[in-house]
C-alpha cells in the first residue's frame, strides 16, 4: 500500500473574485521510505500539494491519503520543514527542537536523550543554548531539519529547506541529508527548484508543469543510483560527474523547459 497517495486531485483558488483551477489530476503514489522529490515552474502548485499532504489545505476535487487515512488535519505523523526555517526566534536551539516534543507529550528523560541524539548528527553539538540569530543560515536550518527528525514523523515534508543557503553550504546540507535518510529511513515529499539536488536526492523525481499545475513525468532515479552505484562515491561532485547522473539531469531539464519553466 502506498504511504502517500494523491487520488485525481484539484485545487482551487481565488483571485481577484474568479476562481481559477491551480492544480488538477495529480495522482501520486508515494512508498514507504521513498524520498520523491517535486519539480516545477514557479506557481505551479508544488507548496499546495504539500501544505495538503500536511493537512494545512484541502483539495477541492479528489483525495489525499496518508498510511491508508483520509487527510483532514495536520497530524503528528507528519513533520514540515519550509523554506524560511521558521525557527521560533525567541527560543534556544534546545527549546527549539524541544517544542514538538513537548506538544506530543513525550517525557523528560525521553526528550532530552532524542534532542541530543539529533543535535549530535546534525552537527550542533555545543550550540544547545544558541538562539537562532546567533546561527548562520545552514545553522538555522539543520536546526529546523532536527526539529522535524526528532518527532520521529512517518513523513517529512519538505517545502525548499534549502532554498535560502548558499551553495556550498547547500552541498554540505545536502551530504547531510543523505546521511541522515539513510540512517533514519522515512517517506519524504522534497519540492526543490535545483534540479541537480533533486537527482541527487530523490528515488524518485516528480516533474510539474504550469497552469493549471499538473505531473508532466515521473522520474526513476532510484534504479539508474543503484545500478549505476553513485553511492560508492564519497562526495557529491564526484556524483554528479558520472554520466548517468548528467544524463538524468538533462532529462529533467529537458522536461522543465518543455513545460515552459525555463525559456
Ligand atoms: N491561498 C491562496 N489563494 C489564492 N491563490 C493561491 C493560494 N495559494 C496558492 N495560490 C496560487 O496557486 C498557485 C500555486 O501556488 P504554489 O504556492 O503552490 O506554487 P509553487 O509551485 O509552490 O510555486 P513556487 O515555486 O514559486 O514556490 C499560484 O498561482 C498561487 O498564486
Ligand atoms: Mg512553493
């Protein structure tokens, strides 16, 4: 059974008093511990989809469902990460992580051994009482990136959490990640406007195209990795040079400007 399954969905929305169709027939099936990845022009409705696997919105036509139940409300199963870290400002990195634990009811002892165990692999070991002004960007965000992890959701999704990085930082982040996927299996939704971050990532690469925002092509990545062991490679731009890895890139670029993203 798919963890994650999108069922003819549509969103509408309103603008300017008229109704307009944002989304429509996206079907998506998601499985557990897969990573997918979503890619797409700007306002093709990849951020709808997600806020809508997270429960924060509604379709409009058709259904999503989450580990066979219908969504309805945002659920403890689900973690978020967006873009703009959203880090409460006033609270320490250790409060910060600490949050979602104590809304959940999880106890003391519990909640510290979990905090240290995600402060520890994200590499903030020592900045416990830092608050997040006191943080670089990259900071900031594997702070919000172990404040997901640490609720120990089925599904983590994830809308751009590296957009704002620069790029070497972006890179770092993305080992990271890699890392900690493998470690801490889960199934994610990933939206990400960098196509390369999407291949090196993704088992699996949905590709978006506009108006109204629809699935132009999924992507396999998952077979061409292993078969073509990109895992063997310690660093990410060795990765990247094999041309498996250029091949699949082109191709998603390829789609991307076919559906107009790119001219
Ligand atoms: N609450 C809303 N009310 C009206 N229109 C909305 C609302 N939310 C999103 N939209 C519209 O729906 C479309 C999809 O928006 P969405 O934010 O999902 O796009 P996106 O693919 O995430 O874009 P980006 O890559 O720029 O983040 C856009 O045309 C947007 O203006
Ligand atoms: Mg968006």
């Amino acid at each position: 059974m798919a963890h994650i399954s999108f069922r003819d969905v549509q969103r509408r929305f309103r603008r300017n008093g008229e109704e307009f169709i944002a989304l429509d027939d996206v079907n998506l099936e998601v499985a557990e511990r897969e990573f997918v990845a979503i890619v797409g022009p700007s306002g093709c409705g990849k951020t709808t989809c997600l806020r809508m696997a997270a429960g924060l919105e509604h379709p409009s036509r058709g259904s999503i469902r989450v580990g066979g139940q219908e969504v309805r409300e945002p659920g403890p199963d689900r973690a978020v990460v967006f873009q703009a870290f959203a880090l409460f400002p006033w609270k320490s990195v250790w409060d910060n992580v600490e949050f979602g634990l104590i809304s959940l009811g999880v106890a003391k002892d519990e909640r510290r051994r979990r905090i240290e165990h995600y402060i520890e692999l994200m590499g903030l070991a020592g900045y416990e009482r830092a608050f997040p002004h006191q943080l670089s960007g990259g900071m900031q965000q594997r702070v919000a990136i172990a404040r997901a992890y640490v609720l120990d959701p089925q599904v983590l999704l994830m809308d751009e959490p590296f957009g704002a990085l620069d790029a070497q930082t972006r890179v770092v982040m993305q080992e990271e990640l890699v890392r900690l996927a493998r470690r801490h299996p889960r199934t994610v939704l990933f939206i990400t406007h960098a196509v390369e971050e999407a291949v090196y990532l993704a088992d699996r690469i949905v590709v978006m195209t506009g108006r109204p925002g629809t699935i132009r092509e999924i992507v396999d990545v998952k077979t061409v990795r292993e078969a073509e062991r990109w895992d063997s490679h310690p660093r990410i731009e060795d990765v990247m040079d094999q041309p498996s890895f250029v091949q699949l890139r082109t191709h998603v670029w390829k789609l991307l400007r076919e559906s107009g993203a790119i001219h």
